[in-house]
C-alpha cells in the first residue's frame, strides 16, 4: 500500500483525478470499490495547492513578488484545483446514483455490490430505500404500490416468457396459480413478470 501512496503521490493532480472517472468508466455495469486512496491523495493535493496560492496571493499582497508572474502561476494552480474537485464530485455523484439505479432495478443492492459500498454510501442507500418505501406506502389507497415495476408502459397486457429456474407454484394477478418449471414457456400478465424478469426467474421470448 505505501508503494502504491508512493507512486500515486509522484503523479500529477489531473492525472490522478482522471483516473477516478476511469474506474468507473471501466466498470459501466457495477459499482467498483471506493478508491480511498486515490480520492485521499487527490484531497491532499487540493489542499497543497489552495495553500500554495494563499502563499503567492500573500506575497502580492506585501509586494515581495511581481504581481503579474504571480498572477499566472495562481491561475494556472486554480485550473487544476477545479478541474480535480470536478473529477472528484463526477466520481462520487456517478456512484449514488448507480446505487439508486441498483434500488431501482432490483429492490435492494445485491451482497456482491454492497460490499463494495463505503460507510457513508451504505447509509445513504437505506436512507435512500426507507424514503421511496414511504413514498410508495403514501400513493396506497387501497393496496400496496410498487412505482419501480413497469418502468415503461406494456406493449400488451399478456407476454410470453420462458422460466430460468424451478420456481414452483405462482399465484398470477388474475388469480391463477400456476407451477413455473424450468425452459418452460408460458403466457402471462405483463405486470406480474416484471419483477421475476429482474429476479432472473424467468426471461422474455
């Protein structure tokens, strides 16, 4: 790990902050491990430079320093200051809302991915889980809501589908109970195979 703070430490500040945006670039379908190090050497370097400029604007001030050579180092040190708190927020706003995406597609973050989640990312997800469950519990009238199945409008109200696993007995919206068995096509509501499509119970033909 110091080898890595190391050779990280010796790169340039925009190099670093773009390679954050990177991470997530290569990995479009997951949400890959928080990179503590880099977002914490890409900090580090901020703060230098924030405090390299103070310095400078200081010495304008007092006059020890030509005002205009100043001048252009200051300017070019605030370039990269914003360039890498741009980078920096791009890669933390990418990986929220990839978590709410995840709540929305599946119900909840899968293990393998929620390992992957920091502290504050974790609680952000339940916080997150918690106001959509209250949302949808202030829309039922008369029974349950769920806003995340059928994310866009049904072609046609039945659709043909192909089960992926022994699941058993399925209790439909029209109250047929039928027994799904793996490669088995079937014709059902399209509301009701929404949800298994995403579980990976079942697929569409």
């Amino acid at each position: 790990v110091a080898l890595i703070m190391s050779t990280l430490n010796n790169q340039p500040a925009g190099n670093l902050a773009i390679q954050l945006v990177q991470q997530l670039k290569r990995n479009p379908d997951m949400i890959p491990p928080y990179h503590h190090e880099l977002m914490k050497i890409c900090t580090n370097k901020v703060n230098e430079l924030y405090q390299l400029n103070y310095q400078d604007l200081m010495s304008m001030k007092s006059g020890s320093v030509d005002p205009e050579d100043a001048t252009a180092t200051v300017q070019a040190r605030q370039t990269t200051i914003n360039f890498v708190r741009r980078c920096c927020l791009a890669y933390i706003h990418e990986r929220m809302k990839r978590v709410k995406a995840l709540r929305w597609k599946f119900g909840q973050i899968p293990p393998a991915i929620k390992a992957n989640l920091t502290e504050s990312e974790l609680e952000f997800s339940g916080d997150y889980s918690n106001l959509l469950a209250e949302f949808q519990t202030d829309l039922s009238v008369e029974g349950p809501v769920d806003i995340t199945e059928n994310m866009h409008p049904p072609q046609n109200a039945f659709v043909d589908v192909r089960a992926l696993v022994d699941y058993g007995e399925l209790e439909t919206s029209r109250g047929d109970v039928i027994v799904l068995r793996k490669n088995t096509t079937y014709t059902l509501p399209s509301k009701d195979v929404s949800p298994l499509v995403r579980q990976g119970i079942m697929e569409y033909c």
